[in-house]
C-alpha cells in the first residue's frame, strides 16, 4: 500500500521511495528513508498534504508525493 | 584563517554566524532561506578569521542548488576549519551531514545546536561519548541565546592547526547516502538518551493551527489581523511624512525658478525620496517586521500546509503562499521570498503570478478612485476579479511550464519563540535592500522622467500611446500617468490628476472610465523598484516576459470590464 491510504495515527515501514530518482534523492534529503518508520500524523482537507512523522521530525508531503511512496504495517504498534 | 559554517537547513548556522558576524545572514524557521553564502571577517584572540556561512545542506551529493554552491566554495576555498551546526533536537538526521563531511579530510568541531529545545524534549546527548566516536570536539550550542558560541569558536582555533584526527572507519571510505543513514541512525541511538517527552503547548498548538477547520480560522484572523496593523501603522505614518516632505521639497526649490529644467529635475529627485520614505517604508516596515515575527514562530510552514490544496490549483505548491501574502503588501519582498522555492520553474511562476497581486500602493489608486467616488463594493469586486485573472494566469502559465516536480516536500519545525534581536535586525535586513537597490533607482528614474516632461515629452508620448488609451476609452491624458506608474503606482493617480487638470475625477471620467482604469493599474507592468529584483532573482528575459504578460493581462481585463460595465449600462442596471 502507499502512504496516502495508510491509517493516520499508525506505524509502518517505508518499503520503497518510488520509481523517480529525482524524488528519491528529495526525499532523502528531508530524512526520509527505505526502511524507516513513518506515521501520518494528520491531513490538511480537501486533497491537501499529509503532515508525517519520521524520526522524531515532521514533514509535509504533497498527496502526490505520498501516493509514490509504498509502506507496509508494522507487526506491532509500537510507540 | 578561514572557518566555513556548515549545516543541514534550519540548523541555526545563519543564527551563529550573526551572533559572531553582526547582522548579515539571513535567517527564518524555514528551511532553505540562505542559498548563497555570506562572508565576514571576525576578530577573535588578536586573530583575524574569515568565517563563511554556507547554504544549508541536507548531504553533500550536489543534489540542490544549496549543495552545488557549497562544494563549489569548498573546493575553490582553503578552509581552515568545518564547523558544522547541528540540530541536537534532530541528532540522527543532522549527522548524516556530519558524516558526508569527514571525507573533506578537513579539521572539524561539531556543535550541537538547540540544545535547550532538546532539553525541553526531554533529550540527553552523550556528548564526550559522541566526540570520542567520531574523534572530533563536540559541543552544545544555543545560538539564538549566544550560549556556547565563544567555546565553539576558541575549540575552532584549537583544532585549527591539527591533523584530522577522525577516526579512521568514518574517514577512509565515502558513504552512500543509504548507508550514512544508516550509521547516523545508530550513532544518535547509541548517544541520544530519551527522557519521558513531555507533551508541551507546541504539540498542542498544531491540533488548533493545522485543523481542517480552526486552522483556517485561524488562519484568516491572523492575515487580517497583520494586514490591518501594517495598513494602520502606514496610514497612521504617511500623511504627516508626505506633508513634511511637500514643505521641504518647496523650501529646497525655493531658490530655483519654476519651470526651469533645474527646477522640474529638482522636483522629481525630492518626489522620488518622498516615494520611499513617505509612501513605501511606513508599509514596508512594519511589514517586514511582523513577516519576521511569523516566520521565526515557524507559522509559514503551516500557512504553506493550508494552502497547498489551494496553490495545486494555479500549478504550485503550498510553499509559494509566502511571496503571495507579501504581494499585498509590496511585490519587492514578495518577488524576494521566492528564493525560498527550490525549483526554477516554481520560482518564476511564483514571482510572475505575485507581481499581479495588488500592493498597497495600487490599493491606494483602487480606493482613491473607485472605492471612494463608486462605493467599496465596485473595488472588492476589483479584487475578486483581481484573484481570479491571478488564478487563471497560474493554470494558463502552468500549462506552458509543466510540473516537474512531483509537490510539496516541505519540513514542519517545531514553533520556536522568536528573539527580538533576531526579528529586528532580519527586518532591517530586507529593509535594506530596498534603501540600497530599488530606492535609488526610484529616485533616478523620477528624475529622469521629471526632465523628459520638460521638453515636452509628454505629449509625444501620450500620441504613442493613443491607440492603446482609445481602445480602453480614455482620455489621452491617461498616458503620461501610466507612465509614472511604472514608477510608483500611487503617481498613476496623483499625475491623473495633474494630467487632467483637476482632482475631482467625477468631473472628468465616466464611472465606466474610472474603474477602467483602475483595472489596467492594477495589472499592467510592475513598479520599477519591483522590475529591478525580478531582474535580479531571474535575470532580464524573465523580468521582460513578466512585464509582457501583465500588460496583456491588464488590457483583456480592462476590456472584459469594460465590456460588462457596458452591458450594465445597456440593461439600465447601473
């Protein structure tokens, strides 16, 4: 699943950044990496971003960024 | 000797480096606002150093225009020592800069900056186990209080002579981008102790500012609210400023004869003054100030959050909202903050689409025509028709420069509470680019049209022009003060005036040609102070397109109001 359908408020794991370079390297850049963990913390309404934590830090993803993105569910809800 | 600054964005390097260097950095709680360097020479233990503050960086890689510009310093500059900045409240991402670092093979001192943040966060750093990892000086740093900022410069000297001494399994062999991630994840795991987080009115204050609802109330009152002390402030300030400056532009002319070319260049130069002083700083000011204010809380980012749902719409994202708000006010800073946007293409669609946003100078040609004589409805209509040409102008320009990024990427820091010193002299700041670069030109440019008119130039040029003025049903008179506009939007009423002979336009223009007018001054070309920083941020090309564009846009609007006024007219309505 990608990012833009993940449950708000819950874990899970960055599978993949996507098929762009162009936005992997971005991404990477604001700290965001295969593998670590990533919660949406909420969304603006009316198709707007997806604020996101990772790593203690918050970002602000377009949807058409966070539809690039594949997570999977952590087996646990840890916090 | 040479220090550079170097950090990942919003790690308070440009903090630093003013608290060491005087104001010269620009600094905001959002990210990317430095992308040049700035130098200065600072004297510390009898020693001249020259430090530099380098554009922040996320790695080294060359991947943005930040990174480029700081390997390109790095290689063409020796340095002495690195100084790199980090965000102690975000260790793990901030090392990952510090690893990318060590294959410089450059002395280096690392400063944990924001370290009261981290504190309150409930963070304890291991600093002395970090510096015995990394074998390199680590030490806490806050900037903003200028706590810590001698010791990081005196270690700075210390290490200045020495060997690298970093531990060798970071030095020899460059990482990968992956795996510096990796390491730096480990490293903070291994050094960062998390105490209990306590939840802080910060993280509350998000469940209020970026709610789908209260957020934008929010929102609306803290615009309307900023807008109404920047226009009272400027209203409170203009017209003693202008008066002082009509007796003092008499007193000076006194002794030259009117009508001479003396006299008329005289004027102009004294006009030219009272332009920036008594009718752009009152706004500007108080302006700037509050924007600084905003920006340091770290409210911007979440305005950008907001809008980005509206800004898809005109074919950018949520960040280009600033130069948007800053329209309003006056385009120079609005056309400025557009550095803040990493893509070229948002940059020059961000700049073009808020050089159509009415500033308060063509609010005083709105109001002073339309809102007075036809009633404050007719000029909020002006307004709404104003948005929508901006709305569309954004979808039509942005089918020609399609998207290539993907949208918005932009970090959410955490609110901060700004410094008085750090608002001020960041306001001065920007308030002195326009004394220095748009101010004189203002002034030279009010001379030089003041001679022209002299010898008879503004008959000429409103025959040129005859066509253009037919077409809309005006006057031929309304070409000369178009031509002021360019120079200051105000003068578009003030020599509409002179130009016609008398200040009751009632007496003179049809409704119809009031708001007509009024219409075409709110687009057509951007004041001259407005052109010289569309030319500096994008070059000439760019600033003659833009001035194109508005031209042709404020023809067609001019000509569709027109059109419905005469419909209005037609149909007995009006």
């Amino acid at each position: 699943m990608t990012l833009l359908n993940a449950t708000p408020g819950k874990w899970f794991r960055v599978v993949s950044l996507g098929e762009r370079r162009g936005l992997r390297a971005h991404l990477r850049r604001y700290g965001l990496f295969e593998g670590d963990r990533v919660r949406v913390v909420r969304a603006a309404p009316l198709k707007g971003p997806l604020l996101i934590e990772v790593n203690g830090r918050e970002i602000a993803l377009g949807r058409s960024v966070a539809a690039q993105i594949i997570v999977e569910a952590e087996e646990c809800d840890s916090p | 000797m040479r220090f550079a600054l170097i950090g990942q964005p919003n790690s308070g390097k440009s903090t630093l480096f003013n608290q060491v260097a005087g104001y010269k950095a620009e600094t905001a709680n959002f990210s990317g606002t430095t992308v040049t360097y700035t130098e200065s020479r600072v004297r510390l233990l009898g020693q001249v150093i020259e430090l530099v503050d380098l554009p922040g960086c996320y790695a080294l890689d060359g991947v943005s225009p930040a990174e480029r510009e700081t390997l390109r310093y790095l290689a063409s500059r020796p340095v002495d020592v690195v100084i790199n900045v980090a965000d102690a409240t975000h260790l793990a991402q901030s090392l990952e800069l510090t690893l990318a670092l060590f294959p410089l093979k450059k002395p280096m001192v690392l400063a944990l900056n924001l370290m009261d943040e981290a504190m309150r966060l409930g963070l304890r750093i291991d600093g002395e186990g970090l510096a015995r990892e990394l074998g390199i000086p680590v030490l806490p740093l806050v900037a903003s209080k200028g706590r810590g900022v001698k010791e990081v410069f005196l270690k700075a000297m210390e290490v200045a002579g020495q060997k690298v001494q970093a531990v060798a399994e970071y030095a020899t062999q460059p990482l990968t981008a992956e795996e510096r991630h990796r390491r730096a994840l480990e490293l903070a795991q291994r050094f960062v102790h998390r105490g209990p987080r306590r939840v802080t009115w910060r993280d509350r204050l998000d469940n209020v500012l970026l709610h789908p609802l209260w957020g934008y109330g929010v929102l609306l009152i803290v615009l309307f609210g900023f807008f109404q002390a920047v226009y009272g402030i400027g209203r409170l300030v203009e017209p003693p400023l202008l008066a002082f400056f009509e007796t003092i532009t008499q007193k000076a002319l006194d002794p030259l004869q009117e009508g001479t070319l003396l006299w008329e260049v005289g004027l102009g130069i004294m006009q030219g003054i009272a332009a920036g002083l008594a009718i752009v700083l009152p706004y500007l000011v108080p302006f700037l100030f509050g924007l600084g204010f905003l920006e340091d809380i770290g409210y911007l980012p979440r305005v950008a959050f907001l809008m980005d749902a509206f800004m898809h719409r005109i074919g950018l994202h949520g960040k280009a909202i600033v130069p948007f708000i800053l329209g309003y006010g006056c385009n120079v800073p609005a056309v400025m903050s557009t550095r803040s946007l990493e893509e070229p293409r948002d940059r020059y669609l961000a700049a073009a689409l808020a050089t159509l946003v009415p500033c308060a100078a063509r609010l005083a040609v709105v109001f002073g025509l339309v809102a007075f004589y036809l009633g404050p409805l007719i000029a909020f209509g002006l307004y709404l028709l104003n948005l929508l040409a901006i709305a569309l102008t954004g979808r039509l320009l942005s089918l020609l420069l399609p998207e290539d990024t993907p949208g918005l990427i932009l970090e959410m820091p955490p609110y901060r509470i700004p410094t008085l010193k750090n608002v001020l002299s960041k306001s001065w700041f920007r308030i002195r680019e326009f004394v220095v670069e748009a101010w004189p030109m203002l002034i030279g440019g009010s001379a030089a049209l003041a001679s022209l008119e002299y010898f008879g130039f503004a008959e000429v040029f409103n025959n040129l022009v005859r066509p253009l003025s037919w077409l809309m049903g005006m006057p031929s008179e309304v070409g000369m003060p178009l031509l002021f506009g360019i120079f200051r939007k105000e003068l578009s009423l003030v020599m509409l005036g002179q130009a016609l002979g008398t200040n009751d336009f009632a007496a003179v223009l049809t409704p119809q040609q009031m708001v007509v007018y009024s219409t075409f001054v709110m687009f057509y070309v951007p004041c001259l102070a407005t052109l010289a920083v569309l030319k500096r941020e994008l070059g000439t090309r760019a600033m003659l397109t833009i001035s194109g564009i508005t031209v042709l846009l404020a023809l067609l609007t001019a000509l569709l109001v027109m059109g419905i006024a005469y419909g209005i007219d037609v149909l007995g309505l009006g």
